[in-house]
C-alpha cells in the first residue's frame, strides 16, 4: 500500500521515548502510523509522519481549519506531495531563494541573464529605436517615405 | 540593419523581446526542473512558454502604462515606431525566444542541473529533506 510521509520542520516536538543521543527515533502513534524524529544536538528538528494516503485529506482538511497558517501548511504538503515546514521557515526560504547564495542558478542561466542585462543597458543608453547597430537608415526610410522615430 | 534586410524600422526592440523570452525560459525551466515535481518534456515545455509569454505581457502592460504618463515620449522608449501591431511583435518574438532557448540549450542546461543538484546536495537541508513519499 501507498503511504504517505509528511515531513515537517518542528523545532517543538521531541520524542518521549527517545534515548539519549540517538540520532533519530521512531515511534507509533497508533496502529498502522509512525513518526520519525531527526535530532541536531539535543533538539528534535524534523518530524516525519506516515500514514495512510487517504487519511491525507482528512489531515489537511483539519490543519486547514486551525487558521491561515495551517491553510498554508497544508497548501504546501499537497503541492510538494508530502512536503510541509513551519510557516517561518517557508517565509524564510521564500525571502531568501533569489539568492545566488540559497539557490545558485547554472552558469548557463547567470551568462544568459549577464547578455540579458547588456541588451537592456545599450537599449537603455540609446534608447531602443535608436540603437547604432539599428539604425543608420533614417535616410534610407525617408527615402522611401517612411516616418520613423530614430 | 534596415539596410541590410530592408527593414523599416529599428529591430533592435525586437532583439530585446527575443531575449525577453529567450531568457526567462532558461530560469523558469531551472526553477520548475529542480523545485517542482515537473520533468523535462511537454508539459514543462509548454509551462515554461507560458511563463515567458506571461513576463512577456507583463512587460506590454508597463509599456502601456508608462505611454499614457509619459505621452508622446515614450514612443522612443517604447519602440512602438508607428507600428500599431508593435504589442503583438514583441510577444511573439517573446515566443519565438522561449521555444529557441528550450529546443537549442535544454540538453546544455539539463547537463548543468544535473552537476549542481548533485554538488549542492550536501548543504541543502530542503533536498534531504525530501526523503521521497513512498514506502
């Protein structure tokens, strides 16, 4: 059977059985349902939660109603198919993805947006129906009787 | 140019728009290949084409706004040189950028993706993280 594991950041939720120092730990909840808990030094930081595919639904259905922020929360597990963190950290991830830094783009996207950027500035400097490279016709097109702004 | 191709206007705007679309294809496909569940194909073909196409008529929307402020001097700026049909063009050279990007350079960018995502890995926790849905 499909299963699904909702993965969440909670930097709240630690596991009661868990020994001390153990990396990660698994508990049931109830039959059929596991959580896993991921620990940085002392603190639980992820939860991982599977349950059955249908239960889904009823889930976000229920986070849902708990207000905008588990609107937004179940918003993203659905759309990611499993994927849902606090609402702080996809604000977080959100302000900070444009950054080359958070999430470096392949050379070939920065060469593109560098020839991207001199188009607009010879565009912006001469402004565009005047580019040289353009134009040098003026005559040519008044020859012919047409109006142009260059 | 004019006078090589006997155009009758300046086609440097139409270079920019090409670019308009040439460009943005490429980073709309890096982001929708490596944040989306969307793989290289049609669908992400055609996503990305109207993604561009969607920046495109954003673009058209402040040319025409920044025409009514501004009056007659934007015609300079805007490159629309007496061409009633200049909105159009500029779409679909736009267009025609979004489908060259992603016919010529889509195994160059795939290629690309592909090193980066391996090399970046190991400091993403968003990537661990994506311990995959199925058991």
């Amino acid at each position: 059977m499909y299963q699904h594991i909702d993965l969440y950041v909670n930097e709240y939720s630690v596991d009661p059985e868990a020994k001390d120092g153990a990396p990660w730990s698994c508990s049931s909840t109830e039959p059929g349902r596991w959580a896993l808990f991921l620990r940085s030094s002392s603190r639980s930081f992820l939860t991982a939660d599977t349950h059955a595919r249908e239960v889904t639904g009823a889930r976000c259905a229920a986070r849902s109603r708990r207000g905008v922020a588990g609107l937004v929360r179940s918003r993203a597990s659905r759309s990611h198919d499993v994927d849902s963190r606090s609402l702080s950290d996809l604000y977080r991830r959100a302000a900070a993805s444009a950054t080359a830094r958070r999430f470096p783009l392949t050379p070939l996207a920065y060469r593109l947006i560098f020839v991207h950027a001199l188009i607009l500035m010879l565009g912006g400097h001469y402004t565009y129906a005047q580019v040289r490279s353009g134009s040098g016709c003026s005559a040519y097109s008044a020859s012919r009787g047409i109006i142009t702004i260059a | 140019m004019q006078r090589v191709f006997g155009f009758t206007r300046n086609h440097y705007d139409r270079i920019g728009h090409l670019a308009q679309g040439f460009v943005p294809a490429i980073v709309a496909r890096e982001i929708l290949i490596r944040r989306s569940p969307l793989r290289a194909g049609k669908w992400l073909f055609f996503i990305v084409l109207s993604v561009c196409l969607a920046i495109s008529a954003c673009y058209e929307l402040i040319e025409w706004w920044s025409a009514l402020i501004g009056g007659s001097a934007a015609d300079a700026f805007l490159g629309t040189q007496g061409d009633p049909f200049d909105t159009q063009a500029d779409m679909f050279m736009a267009l025609i950028g979004a489908v060259a990007a992603q016919v010529l350079l889509a195994r160059v960018h795939d290629r690309q993706i592909a090193k980066t995502a391996t090399e970046s890995t190991h400091h993403s926790s968003l990537t661990r993280a994506r311990l995959v849905a199925r058991l």
